[in-house]
C-alpha cells in the first residue's frame, strides 16, 4: 500500500510553488495559507507573499498593515496575524532560523499539531503523521471507519492510524500523497475509485460505500447577519473605521464604518450585497452619510484616499461594498 501511493504520488502529485523549492519557511507559509484556502486562491498569493517576505526575519519587521494587504481576499486574518507573531519569535528566540524541534514548533502562534507535522515531515524529513480533512476522509473509506468526519473520536484513531502507516524514510511525500489523494481523486463527493492507488486494499470501495462514509455532518443553517454601512466622503477621501478585537467578525481590520460608530445623519442607499464568512450570511446596505459640522473623529476613524482604497480595505466584503458604490459613478460618467 505505501509503495502504491508514493509511487502514484510522484508520477501525478500537482506542480506546487512550495513543492519546487522546499524549505521550512515557505512550507509553514504554504501550511498555514492552505487551511480553508482552495490551492488555486492561494497559488498566486503564496508567490507575492513571499516576494515581499521572503524570509522570517523580513516578515517579523513587516508592520501589520503590511501583513494584511498582502494577505488580503484571503480571509481568516488571525492567521496573517499569528505569521507575523511567530516569525518575530522566530527571530527572538531562535535567531532567525525556524527550529526543528516540535515543542519550538508547537509553541508557535497559529501552529497546531497537524501543522507542525506538515512542516517537520515535508521540510525537515522527520517523522511525525499530519491528519486533516482530506487524510480523514481517506482513511474512513480505506478502513470503514464509519463515523462523521469532525467526530473526535474518528480523528484520534486516524491520528493513531497516520502515526503507524507513516513511512520513516518517506513522511513528507507520503503525508503529501495522502493530502494529494483527498484532494484530487478520493474527493468528497463522486471519488475517482478507478484512478485509485489503494482501491485494492480500500473497505469502502469492497462493499460500495465509498460515497456513505465519512457518514453526514449535520447541516448547519447559517446566521443572517444585517448591516448597514456608511460611505462618508471628504473631498477625494473616504471615512474608514478600525473595528475592535470585540466584534463578532472582521476583527481588528479597517473597513467602512457601521452605522452608529460614528455620529453622521444617513442620506440615500448607495448598494447592497451579500456576503458569507464562516457561518454568517451577511445583507450589508450602503448608505450615503454626511458627518456634522465641526465633527470630532476617535482614533478609530481615519480618512483615506479613494484611490487607495483597496489597498486599505483587505476583506474582500469591504472590495464588494467600494466596486458596488463606485457603479452608478461610472454609469453617470457615460
């Protein structure tokens, strides 16, 4: 079974940025960019990203600004963050070089089990298993392992699973023929059974269950979240609003200000757009606003440029809300 699938690995795995050239930093970039990230949304900006941080010691001096343009449409912003934060321990505690031990490696922000045994195993060589959705659904068919996929109890025994099969002089190309395997062939729903490596040796496929397992997560309705939005204009500046590490989503980014953070009377309905993030639905409404006269602004409000703009902005619901405003402009200039 092990010789099927790296063997199957190396003839089909995909031409990856971080496969061509490995090393400790861009496989943690690559690891940590990749969680509920598609591999085609990240390609283009694992590249970028690098460019500009090629290295620890250059992403630790970066400021956060910084760190989330580059990140930006990507979402989940607390790993841009929690980057930044390790490669400054990086620095600090392990001169600039990213350690090889698992405890150092655990310890670092963002970094948990399944991240530290990419890592250890692509870069390092070393052996240590990683388990995540892809290796859980493999597994469950390889095995008949009939539990639902976030199940703890599937997981623990997969991990125990992964730790045993793990080839010691091959852990990283064989944790990435798992991975590429789910990924590409062993795929959530009509898996590729006779493009499989381990056909012979799976359970499910023996007794045609391949589509029943993992079994069925519960659905989960999503909670509709409404907004209302203001645009605020200062000759060619636009009003931007810091939110706070206590809002429910989008923490810590600037973005356009809800109404009610600022003191502004409302004035038409520029735009409306949906947006999901994790499990919200959001309605956002636009509406033009005018600030009083003499207006004090907190520190959490900035004017910026509206050409820089986008720059500004790194969620992609903000991009929505500035491309539907600027519309009717460009409508109006024709």
């Amino acid at each position: 079974m092990r010789d099927a699938l790296l063997g199957w690995y190396r003839r089909h795995r995909r031409d990856m940025p971080w496969r061509r050239e490995v090393s400790p930093y861009r496989t943690w970039v690559s690891e940590i960019m990749l969680q509920q990230t598609t591999v085609a949304a990240a390609t283009p900006r694992f590249e970028a990203f690098v460019r500009l941080f090629p290295d620890p010691a250059a992403l630790a001096r970066a400021s956060e600004d910084e760190v989330l343009a580059a990140w930006a449409g990507l979402g989940y912003y607390a790993r841009a963050r929690n980057l930044r934060r390790a490669a400054q321990e990086i620095v600090a505690r392990h001169g600039g070089k990213f350690p090889s031990d698992p405890e150092a490696v655990l310890a670092l922000p963002g970094v948990g089990r399944y991240t530290a045994g990419a890592i250890l195993s692509i870069a390092f060589g070393l052996p240590h298993p990683v388990v995540d959705g892809n290796v859980i659904r493999v597994f469950s068919r390889l095995f008949g392992l009939r539990a639902r996929a976030k199940d703890p109890a599937l997981a623990a025994e997969v991990w125990r699973r992964a730790a045993k099969l793990l080839p010691p002089e091959a852990p990283g190309d064989w944790n990435q023929a798992l991975m590429e395997l789910g990924a590409t062939v062993c795929t959530p729903e009509n898996p590729d059974c006779a493009r499989c490596p381990l056909k012979r040796s799976c359970l499910a496929f023996r007794d045609g269950a391949q589509r029943e397992l993992p079994l069925p997560e519960p659905r989960r309705t999503p909670t509709p979240v409404r907004w209302t939005c203001l645009w605020i204009e200062r000759g060619d500046e636009v009003l931007l609003w810091k939110r706070s590490p206590q809002e429910r989503l989008l923490k810590n980014l600037w973005g356009l200000p809800e109404a009610g953070r600022v003191e502004a009377r409302l004035g038409a309905t520029l735009a409306r757009v949906r947006h999901s993030i994790t499990h919200h639905a959001l309605e956002v409404e636009l509406r033009a606003a005018t600030l009083p006269t003499p207006a004090a602004l907190a520190p959490a409000a900035r004017w910026t440029p509206r050409a820089r703009l986008r720059d500004a902005l790194v969620s992609s619901l903000w991009r929505k809300l500035v491309d539907a405003e600027g519309r009717p402009r460009r409508a109006a200039r024709a």
